[in-house]
C-alpha cells in the first residue's frame, strides 16, 4: 500500500505543480507510479471544464475570447509546462535534419532555437483557435476527457514502446514499472475515456478517439524512425499533439455537425 501511494505523490510531484508530500524516488515507489499519470490530466479537466462553463453563463459570463486564451494556459499552469517543454525541443531536433545521435544532443540542449519557438507560437494560436469554436457543454467535456487520454496514452508508450536511451527520467519511470499492471490499469483507463467520449457525443467522440490513435501512432513510427525509440522529451511532444488534436477535432465538430 506504502509504494502506491508513494506512486501517487511521485508521479504528480513529477507531472504536476499541485504540492503533494514528498515521496522516495525508489524502484518500490515507482513501480505503479505510472497508473497515476491520466489522474492529473483528470484535474487539468476538471479546472478546464469548471472554467469554460463559468465563460459560458449567459451574458454575465467572460465570453469566448477569455475562454479561449485562458483554457489554453491551464494545462500549463497546472503541468508547469513539462509537456511543451518536450514540444520545443523535439521540434528544434526533427528540424535539424541530424543523424539520431545528434538529435538526441539537442533534445538534451537547454537553449531553445528558432524552431521551438515557432512551434509554441503556432501551438497556442492553434489551441486558442480551437477553444474559441467551442460553444456546447457536451464540447467541454469531451476536451476534458482528452487530458486523461493523452496521458493515459504516454504512459501506456513508456511500457510499450523503445526508450532511445537507458538515461533520464523516461527511462526510470519505465524500467521501474510493473509493466503488466501499467498496460492493464491504462488501458482500462482509456478504454473507459473512449466510451465516455462517444456517450457524450457519438460522432465527435469518436473523432477524438480516432484522433488520438492517429497522433498516438504516428508518434511511434516518428520516435523509432528519427530518434531510434522515445525519450522524455518525446512522450511531451506527443502529449502536446494529442490535446491539440482533440481540440481542433471536438471544435470542427461543433461548427460542421
């Protein structure tokens, strides 16, 4: 009982800024560490939601345009920015045209370059776009859910997938996993997110759902192709596509259906 809910603080002192009592970073500690992970996209949501519905209460509401703007920095001011971190410097690496090696330097780099800025600039004009074609509550729901997706999702890729390297924070996560545990309690976890999803609305569920497989696969082939597996920094990289994604999806959804 003592290495779960040490696996709890770790992983939201680890992917979050909510305080939570300090726990060792052991093996014990960290072999379920990861079950946890979708549990803070979980309160990313729920602020997202409770948010976007006090923007929406008729005409004493803030309205579209501070709904957008703000619910596209609540991830980030709950993560901390760990995950657009990992997004800047995938972008500065898969723009270097670098051999494996060499990308995997400037994911270590920790100077970003013109590449990564231009993909944070685009990320949030992106993600704001999609938040301000949001006008039902069924629409915020369903971007709620695509918090614990994704993370359920990465950490499903820690288990699943090649590390590029035994090193970093990536790898001690995944070595010290319960593998079988993880991959049961995550997909369980996404399984239940997908059929919420499509309960809520059946067509733009679906869409999200189909997206974030897309993103999730492609994330795959990308990592084993130019990186030779995933790191740290790619698991944020992917964790950034899939929200923006779903975003965009469940947005579209909203004008064209």
């Amino acid at each position: 009982m003592k290495s779960i809910i040490g696996g709890f603080f770790i992983t939201f002192s680890m992917y979050s800024k909510i305080p939570v009592p300090k726990a060792e970073w052991s093996r014990k500690n960290m072999k379920y560490a990861l079950c946890f992970f979708p549990l803070v996209g979980l309160v990313v949501g729920v602020l997202f939601v409770a948010w976007g519905w006090l923007c929406f209460q008729g005409e004493h509401g803030p309205g579209t345009l501070p709904f957008a703007l703000v619910g596209a920095v609540i991830p980030v001011i709950i993560t901390g920015g760990i995950h657009l971190d990992g997004l800047l410097d995938t972008a500065d690496a898969l723009h270097s045209y670098e051999p494996h090696e060499r990308k995997l330097e400037i994911l270590k780099d920790p100077h970003v370059g013109a590449f990564g800025v231009i993909a944070a600039i685009c990320y949030f004009f992106l993600y704001a776009a999609g938040l301000a074609m949001v006008r039902t509550r069924s629409q915020l729901l369903l971007i709620g859910l695509g918090f614990v997706i994704s993370r359920a999702l990465s950490g499903m890729s820690l288990v699943w997938f090649p590390a590029a390297k035994k090193e970093g924070t990536l790898y001690s996560f995944a070595s010290a996993a319960d593998r079988r545990a993880v991959r049961i309690v995550l997909a369980v976890i996404l399984a239940l997110c997908f059929i919420g999803a499509v309960l809520i609305q059946p067509v733009a569920g679906a869409c999200m759902a189909l997206a974030a497989m897309w993103v999730w696969t492609y994330y795959y082939y990308m990592s084993v192709k130019r990186f030779g597996g995933i790191t740290g920094d790619l698991a944020g990289y992917f964790l950034c596509l899939c929200e923006l994604a779903g975003v965009l999806v469940v947005g579209l959804a909203g004008i064209f259906m």
